[in-house]
C-alpha cells in the first residue's frame, strides 16, 4: 500500500506533532497560524517614525487611526488611541482643575476662601 506523508509540523510549546493543516495544537491549544504583522514600512512612513508622529499633535493620531494603511497596523493604531486618551486626559484634567494653587497663590487679588 502507498502511503503518502502529510506535512508535519511540531507545537513551539509543547512539541506536540500533528498535520501541517491543524489550527490549533491538540496538546496544548496553541494557535498554529502565524499572524502576519506589518514589519518596517507601513505606507510612505516607517512603523516607529509613524507611532512616534501620533504624539506630536492630535492630528496625526486621528489620521493614524481613518487612513487605510494605518488604521490596519496594530503597532500605529495602539500609538494613535493611546496618544488621544493622552490628550483627552489632560484636556480633562485641565478643565476639572485650570489652575494650579502655586500659580493662584501668587495672585494678589487670591484668598482662600471657606
């Protein structure tokens, strides 16, 4: 009887064999499937020069995260939310509290009141 040989392959964790076509390890659950990931250029701008840019003003951030090329980047996308929750907390917080009380206190017309 022929019997072909089906691609192999082993777990990375637990070194389980099982057919190259299986999703998930038997042994251990493991999801087989490489997750492809942008490496290097993401568009016209590298990974880190675009990340970096989400910081620089808020215009970016919002760019990052509408623009096809962007927006599909995990690494990018990350940046821009996390660059807009930035923002939005010192917004925030400078809307609860404008002022400092060491910049109050040097006021003349400041007195504390009760």
């Amino acid at each position: 009887m022929d019997q072909t040989q089906a691609p192999v392959q082993s777990c990375p964790d637990c070194a389980a064999q099982m057919p190259a076509a299986v999703r998930f390890c038997p042994g251990c659950g493991r999801s087989m499937q490489i997750i492809a990931r942008a490496q290097g250029k993401v568009g016209v701008l590298s990974e880190n020069v675009a990340g970096a840019l989400a910081y620089f003003t808020i215009l970016p951030a919002i760019l990052f995260l509408f623009l096809e090329p962007y927006r599909r980047n995990l690494f990018i996308r990350f940046q821009g939310l996390y660059a807009l929750s930035v923002f939005l907390q010192l917004v925030v917080t400078r809307w609860i509290r404008p002022y400092p009380d060491f910049i109050l206190q040097r006021d003349p017309h400041f007195r504390l009141q009760s």
